[in-house]
C-alpha cells in the first residue's frame, strides 16, 4: 500500500536491524508489527524511544492483525506509539492519516532549519508555536474538530525569580524539571512551546474544553512537588498556573 504510494521501504526483522536501519536512515515514518521477531512491541518502543539519535518527532504507528482493543491500544501509546492500526484497513483512511503524520514530522525539520525551536528545551519558540498554531487552527476549522490550548506559568513571585534577571542556581535546577515534565507528559499529537523560562504552551489537537481542562490538571499535578530556595535556605512551594 505504501509502495504504491511511492514511499521508499526498508524492512528489519529484529530489534537490532530497525535500531541500525532508523540510526543510517533517519526515517519518516516507523510502522511496527506487534512483535518483531520474538521481542514484543511495548518493548521495541522502548528502544527506540532510549535511542540518542532517535527523532521524538518521527511517528511510529504499531500495525495488528485485526481489531484492536482498547486496553492494547493504550499499551501502545503509553509506550510511545503514535497510533495503533487494526489491519486490514481502510486504504484511503491509512494514507490520508499516514501522511498527516509525515507532514508533522516535515514541519518538524523546517522548524529546526529555520530557527523556530528553542534551543534548550526543543520545544518550539513563540515563532515556530505561531506557525504551527495557525497550520493546526486551519486543519480544525476545515475538518470541524476541536482544538484545545493551555498556557502554564509560575505565580508571580516565582515568575520574577525565574524569568527576569539573572538566575541562581537553583532556579536553573526548576527550569530543568518543567522542561522534563513537558517531554515526558506531552502526547505525541501536542504542539509544546516555550514562552520563557518558565512559561509553557500546548496546542492540542481534537481536544475540546473538558479535555484540555483534564490535560492541564495532570500537568499541574505532576508540578505540585516543585519548589525554590529561599535566602534563609528553606524550601519554598512553587505553584504553577
């Protein structure tokens, strides 16, 4: 179905021939069996995902034979798939999704060779977070879907510590940990953006106002433990927003 489409395929069929195959060909698109020779597929995500040279923005889907159910489905994307697709398919559907993603992944290189990416975390700029805000608010508009957005900030006080003037160590170390947070929580279909040091964006496609409430709680959730040195050295709650 892909060959017909004119897309170039490379085969592997062991873990380590598709760890060689994506390391020299840094492909567009990874499509998984649920089983790659005997290791299962939660686990071929894994080496991928702990790939250094492995692009977090390259899609992976995992193909199945037949139905796929909602437990497995959410293995797979827990593990670090894009999507699961029970085969056989609908060619037409398959395709229009298939290059959906590659388009992702395309906007992704652009970005990077047109400086649309902060440097530390990245996460796209307000540059590069624009752009591809009003390519995801046309593909909503022109399909009827919704589209959700979130901004996380600090409460003031941290807001000056960390984001005006120079910053001590310890507000490099709160930096470090948002910056992990937003890799590790954010869904492969979310566009992450960083304002400033401290400041998050998330434009999330077809997620509608409960969803990007829940998406924001599970955020914030996971930042109820951060906190900052005071001058007396006691450790001082931050609450983000």
């Amino acid at each position: 179905l892909l060959a017909a489409d004119g897309v170039e395929i490379l085969s592997a069929a062991t873990p380590a021939q598709l760890l060689d195959q994506v390391e020299r060909s840094h492909p567009h698109l990874v499509v998984l069996g649920t089983h790659l020779g005997t290791t299962p597929v939660e686990e071929v995500l894994r080496l991928l995902r702990d790939m250094a040279s492995f692009d977090r923005a390259t899609p992976v889907l995992v193909a199945s034979a037949g139905m796929v159910g909602e437990e497995e489905r959410i293995r797979h994307l827990r593990a670090g798939a894009w999507e699961s697709v029970g085969l056989p398919a609908s060619a037409e559907e398959l395709l229009l999704r298939i290059r959906r993603y590659v388009e992702a992944r395309r906007s992704s290189d652009t970005a990077r060779t047109q400086r649309l990416l902060d440097p530390q975390s990245g996460f796209y700029n307000l540059a590069g977070f624009l752009r591809r805000a009003g390519e995801e608010a046309a593909e909503a508009w022109r399909t009827r879907r919704p589209l959700g957005f979130a901004l996380f900030r600090p409460e003031p006080e941290t807001y000056r510590r960390v984001e005006d003037g120079p910053l001590d160590p310890d507000a490099r170390a709160l930096q470090r940990q948002l910056v992990e947070i937003f890799r590790r929580l954010g869904r492969r279909s979310d566009v992450v953006g960083r304002r400033g040091p401290a400041t998050f964006m998330i434009l999330a496609p077809a997620t509608d106002e409960l969803g990007i409430r829940r998406l924001a709680e599970r955020f914030l959730a996971e930042m109820h433990h951060l906190s900052l040195l005071d001058p007396s050295g006691a450790q001082v709650p931050v609450v983000m927003r």
